[in-house]
C-alpha cells in the first residue's frame, strides 16, 4: 500500500495535466513550426517555462488503481503486477487464467 500523500499528490498533478493540457499543446506547436518567427518562438518558450512543473504530463507516476503501489504497472489492466496476479487466482478477472502446459 502506498502512502496517501503520494497517491493524493500524483492526483493533484492530473488534475494540472488536463488544466494546461491544450495551452501546452498550443505553445508546442509554436515552438515546432519552422514558420515562426524568433521572437514568436522565444516568447513561446518563456509562456511555456513560466507554467508548473507540475503541467507536464511526464511528471505523473502510473499507480495501481487499487492500492497506489507505484511499481510493475500493467497497462492493460490498471493494476500491479502483484495485484494482477493475485485477482487471477481469485478468479476475479474475466478470461484470464493460470497458464498450464
């Protein structure tokens, strides 16, 4: 189980992600486009540095969305390796079973 904080924390910084998610698309695109001008470019890149940390998308953790444990994420399944393993024993995820051959 992780801490609370962490988990609150990383939620937080979703939530910031999605607030600033289409001016950062705006501004990176500026930024990319050979056919800005440099003092467009360069004011791109100071609106772009002026924002939070916390507003880009490479600062969230994937956590299992039952206990928050940061680690072997599964994509496919939103959960913890361990949490994966441990819910296919129990039967509690459709289709999947032990593997036996």
């Amino acid at each position: 189980m992780a801490k609370k904080s962490k988990i609150v924390k990383n939620e937080k910084r979703r939530a910031t992600v999605a607030r600033y998610a289409l001016r950062r698309a705006e501004l990176k695109e500026i930024i990319r486009l050979p056919s800005t001008s440099p003092e467009q470019r360069l004011a791109a890149q100071a609106e772009l540095a002026r924002q939070p940390r916390d507003a880009s998308a490479v600062r969230l953790r994937n956590r299992d969305a039952v206990d928050g444990r940061p680690r072997g994420h599964l994509r496919k399944f939103g959960l913890s390796r361990v949490r994966v393993r441990e819910l296919a024993h129990n039967g509690q995820l459709p289709g999947i079973r032990k593997a036996s051959w």
